[in-house]
C-alpha cells in the first residue's frame, strides 16, 4: 500500500476536525490549571486529609516544631524547642527504624547538629524503643528520661533498690536500656517526683511539665508507665500521653490537668485509653493519633467517636503520613503541615490529570465507527 494511500485510511480512521483541536486544548488547559492551582486540597478530599497547611516554606522556624514521624504502628516525636534545643519522644518499631533516621536526617535536622539534648522513653513496648538502638548510634544524646522498667533478658537481670520493682524480659528493652548506658551517664526516671523537681525541662518561654505516673509498682501495667506531659510554650499547651490507658488516667488528680489545646492521643487511639472524663477535662482542640496498619483495631470507632464529640481536629499517621505541628513565635498560633512523603498509596492529582486528558484524547480524536465495508448484493 503506497503512502497516499495510508494517509486516505487513517483520515477515515482518525477525526482530527479544528473543533476537535481547540476543545482538546482547552480541556487540556483548564485541567492543568485547575490541577495545580488546587493541588493541596483536591489531594486532600482524595487521601481523606484534614485540611492542613503542607507547604513547609510557610513553617516559623522560630516557634516550636513538634514533628509527629510517621513510623507504621508505633509513636515517634521529634521537637525543636524556639531555642533550638531538641528532644526525641519514643523511636517507633525496630522495622521503621531506617524510615525513622532518613526523615529526622533529612527533615528533623536539616543540616543541623545531629544532637537531642533530651530523649524520652515512655515504656518498655517494643513499637516505642525499637529504633532507641539506632538513635543512640547516630546522634549525641545528652539527656534520658526512662521508665521504671527494669531488664531481665537472658540471664542478666538489672540491679534496683525498689521494693517491688517491674521488669522486662525482651531483647529490644534489654538493648535498648544498654544503649542508653552506653550513650551517657545522665539518665533520669521519668516521674513525677524526679521529673518536676531539679529534672524539669525549661527554656525561654517553654517548660515540660509531667503529671504521671504517680505510681510504679509491679501491679502497673506497662503502659501506664507512660508519662503524661505537658510542653507549654507562649500560652499554648500540647500533651504528650505515650500508651497511658483509662486506668492511668483515672489515677491523675483530674483538677490539677489544664486544658490543653492539642493532644497526642493515648496509646495509638485505643478503645481503652482517651476517656469521655478526660476528654472532657482536657478539650483538646487538636487530636495526633500515631498509627499505621495493624491488627488490633487502632484508633478504635468509640475513640474516635469521642473525639469527634467534643470537635477536635483529628490527625492520623496511616492517613495523613507525617505530622508536624507549628507553634508561631510572634503570636502563637498552632499550624498543622502535613507530609505523605512516606505513604506509598497516595494519590495524587497528576495522576487524576492524566486520566482526565487521556479520555478527553480519545473522545476528541478518537476511533470512529468503520461503516460495513459490504455492499449489499
């Protein structure tokens, strides 16, 4: 078949009209425009986002920075204080942890000194000291706050003059607590005695004030070990819970907690931590549940449920991926900036672009019905 004859066919075949031009490239245009000029938002409907800032050049780098690193099931919590003073909250699972020092290199530090000048355990599980290793191997740290859990793994059991003394029999805790040995010798249990007293975290214009465990005896739960915290700056204050369930908050004198405008919700959303009291107590206008896929029904409806009772903002790892919370220096205003980067199934409005221009291709230039090439007889 000769060329002219090519070019005869695939003028029947293809309908390539000036109308159908123009609308094309004005469909194109209008997408392209529409796409990237609401990006943040389109993406946010479609990844089931809260509405959030998430351009970090917006961030006041010399406020509070509070990131909320998104480690799979599991709480990690990196903050620079206005002074630039760090401290490193829990290291999420053994199985985050490369995820975990890429992000705090390359996000949390930033061509920083590689320093937390204080690093907090809250308990013994291992999705909140599996990455404690690795952090003690990367960066100095100068102060620890640990629990009063103590190791007993494989033979050797951790001296303590408590009468009746909780401890723990994995690997990770044992390592773990070995690693902060190693790292420095200023270590502090992190109760309310030790904690508030000559301990106490201060700076200009912020302090972490502690309000459990009042307890630490053998009979406690591991997870309430979890101290709950609260960091002030300028007025505002953001409470830090770790796995504190019910029972650990029904143990705090409820008078003495202060209403608190964002909450790091109690152990990753579970129906057994958050209550309707405390709630109602601490009005959190902003809720961060650390979570990622897991089995155990985290953060559970009824928790979920109370939240949106008293209208709090909620904000979750395995939906929203990292999380950071901005406390601005000139006048103290609480933004949320949030960061996927680590979701592998996030959906982007490129990809909705795509599509759209590919089918409005195809019905511009599209196939045309062949007419029945046989002639009736």
């Amino acid at each position: 078949m000769n060329s002219k004859a090519k070019n005869k066919k695939l003028s029947k075949k293809y309908h390539f009209s000036k109308v159908a031009i123009i609308v094309f490239l004005a469909i194109t245009f209008f997408v392209l425009f529409v796409g990237f000029a609401f990006k943040t938002p389109i993406e946010s409907i479609l990844n089931g986002q809260n509405v959030a800032n998430t351009s970090s050049s917006q961030i006041d780098y010399n406020g509070l920075l509070v990131y909320f690193v998104d480690v799979g099931q599991g709480d990690c919590i990196a903050i620079r204080f206005p002074d630039n003073k760090t401290m490193l909250i829990d290291a999420g699972p053994t199985s985050s942890t490369n995820q975990m020092i890429d992000y705090l290199n390359n996000k949390f530090f930033d061509n920083k000194p590689k320093v937390f000048d204080y690093l907090l355990l809250t308990h013994s599980d291992a999705d909140h000291c599996g990455g404690m290793v690795a952090i003690c191997q990367n960066y100095q740290v100068n102060k620890i706050y640990r629990p009063q859990i103590f190791y007993n793994y494989n033979g050797e059991k951790e001296e303590t003059d408590k009468a009746s003394p909780k401890y723990c029999d994995t690997s990770t805790y044992f390592f773990t607590i070995k690693a902060f040995n190693d790292e420095t010798s200023n270590i502090v249990f992190c109760d309310v005695t030790n904690c508030n007293s000559s301990q106490k975290i201060l700076g200009e214009d912020y302090y972490f004030e502690f309000f459990s465990p009042t307890k630490t005896t053998k009979s406690v739960a591991v997870n309430d070990f979890s101290p709950i915290m609260v960091l002030n700056y300028k007025g505002k204050k953001l409470m830090f819970t770790g796995d504190a369930t019910t029972s650990g908050e029904e143990n705090l004198v409820l008078d003495t907690l202060p209403k608190v405008d964002l909450l790091k919700v109690g152990h990753h959303g579970s129906k057994y931590s958050t209550s309707a009291n405390f709630l109602d107590k601490i009005s959190p206008k902003i809720a961060v549940i650390q979570c990622g896929q897991n089995s155990y029904g985290h953060p559970n409806a009824e928790t979920l449920s109370r939240l949106n009772y008293i209208s709090a903002n909620i904000y979750r790892n395995d939906t929203n991926g990292n999380i950071v919370a901005n406390v601005t220096s000139n006048d103290a205003q609480i933004n949320i900036y949030l960061d996927k980067s680590n979701n592998e199934y996030k959906i982007k409005v490129e990809y909705i672009m795509s599509g759209i221009i590919l089918i409005s291709a195809y019905f511009c230039f599209g196939i045309k019905p062949q007419k029945n090439r046989q002639k009736s007889k």
